[in-house]
C-alpha cells in the first residue's frame, strides 16, 4: 500500500503543484490521508525489529538507534504535507 502512495506522490504532487491550482475538498480530505498514513508508517517503524549480523533485534532503544540513523530523516522530510 505504501508503494502504491508513493507512486501517487511522486506522479500526482509535482503535476499538481505546476499545473493546477485549486483542489476540491475530496482531494485535500485524500492527500491529508495519505499524509496521516506516511506518519503511521514512521511511528511503526520505530517498532520494527531488524536483524543485524543474522540476529534479531527487538530492544527498542536499538531499534530507534538504528532507524533515526538510517531512514528516518527521509521518512519525516517526505511526510511532511504539502
């Protein structure tokens, strides 16, 4: 499902910021969930074990080591609205 919105993101967002200039309210109401769901993605990422050296890690202060490390700065940057 994610996928799926970030294809939207990347195909609708730039053709919507060049071209179009007012959105009726279903689109806002749909893009504030894609938005809520970008966030959700975040949050739950912070709770995903990973596996480091063919060893899972579920120690979640580890978990948010390695993620604020790694990915969650683009996550963040890419769920802020538009």
């Amino acid at each position: 499902m994610i996928i799926v919105l970030l294809l939207y993101t990347a195909i609708y967002i730039p053709i919507k910021v060049s071209f179009i200039e007012d959105s009726s309210t279903a689109v806002f109401v749909f893009e504030l969930l894609v938005d809520i769901l970008f966030l959700t993605d975040v949050i739950i990422t912070f709770f995903t074990a990973f596996y480091k050296k063919h060893e899972l890690i579920i120690d979640r202060t580890e978990i948010m080591k390695n993620y604020m490390s790694g990915w969650f700065f683009i996550d963040l940057t890419t769920s802020i609205p538009t």
